[in-house]
C-alpha cells in the first residue's frame, strides 16, 4: 500500500528520477530559469529551496553536500558566491512557478520556473525621466521639416503625361 508516501514518481524509475532531477536543479541555477513540465516544477521547487539555503550557510560542509548533488563546480560556485549573496535579505520563497500555455506536441501543462532575483534586477534597470529630457524632447518639431520636404519634391517632380503628350512623343518616334 501507498499510504504517506508524498514524493511525485514522474513516471521514472528512482535512479532515473534522481538524475533527472539532479540534471534539472543543475540547469536550474546555470540559467536562474528553467521550462518545464507543471508537475516536474513543483517537486523541483523544494530542492532549489533546500540548495539556495545551504548556499547561505556559506560554510564548507554545506558546500560539500550542495557539490554532492549538483553536477558542475561552476555552477555551485556561482550558486554560493552571487545568488547566494543576492538573496540574502530573503527568508524563503526564492522561487516563482508561472504557467504556461500547454505544449503543443502532447498538451502537456508547462510552467517556467524561475529564481526571483532576476525580476528584482530587471526593474531596477529602467530609469525614471526626469523633467530636462522631457523638455529637451519637446522643442523640436518634426512636422515642419516633413512639409517642406512634400513641398520640395513636388515642385521638381515630373509633369503629368496627357494624351496629347503621349501622341507627340509616338509621332516624333516613326519620324526619326
């Protein structure tokens, strides 16, 4: 019987489950986003929590078992030294699961996982106007440039071909 057994199976064995995983929490912290399937997303969430967590302990037996299970050294050097440092004044929830639209091959629910430190950087980017650029934007008109131009192009600009115009030019051509 199944009975208070919580852990999702994925449809995979235990060691192909376990790589799986291993694989995607890699992934995971290389790109600070992963996609991915809704039910894999959410037995990923705990593990990323459970490493970002040792990553703020900071010391060398939590960085011994976070390489234990992460498969590159780079990773979890970038793990301990900047997303570490960047969710420090965080508690927990360093995650958001956002869904998707389903996969267009088998339908599948898909939801993009990510850390919540990149949404925090990218809106720190953009900077307010300040009132001098407005300003500066609103002194020049364009308009004027664009109907002198009109003006220029249809005074040089070819006289219309009339009929008669066109007999004069057939004539003059079985002449010569």
């Amino acid at each position: 019987m199944r009975h208070h057994k919580a852990d999702k199976k994925l449809g995979r064995d235990p060691s192909h489950r376990q790589a799986m995983l291993r694989n995607m929490v890699t992934s995971f912290f290389k790109y600070d986003r992963i996609e991915t399937t809704d039910a894999r997303a959410k037995v990923l969430r705990p593990i990323v929590e459970k490493m970002i967590t040792l990553a703020k302990k900071g010391d060398l037996h939590s960085r011994r078992q976070a390489l234990s299970y992460l498969e590159d050294k780079n990773v979890v050097h970038k793990l301990f030294e900047e997303t570490a440092k960047k969710l420090k004044e965080r508690q927990s929830g360093y995650t958001q699961i956002i869904k998707k639209i389903n996969r267009k091959g088998d339908n599948a629910p898909v939801s993009v996982i990510k850390l919540l430190i990149a949404d925090s950087e990218v809106e720190k980017k953009p900077k307010k106007k300040t009132k001098a650029t407005e300003a500066k934007k609103e002194t020049k008109p364009k308009t004027v440039k664009k109907t002198a131009a009109k003006e220029k192009k249809a005074a040089v600009s070819k006289p219309k071909k009339t009929k008669a115009s066109e007999q004069e030019t057939k004539e003059d051509q079985k002449k010569e």
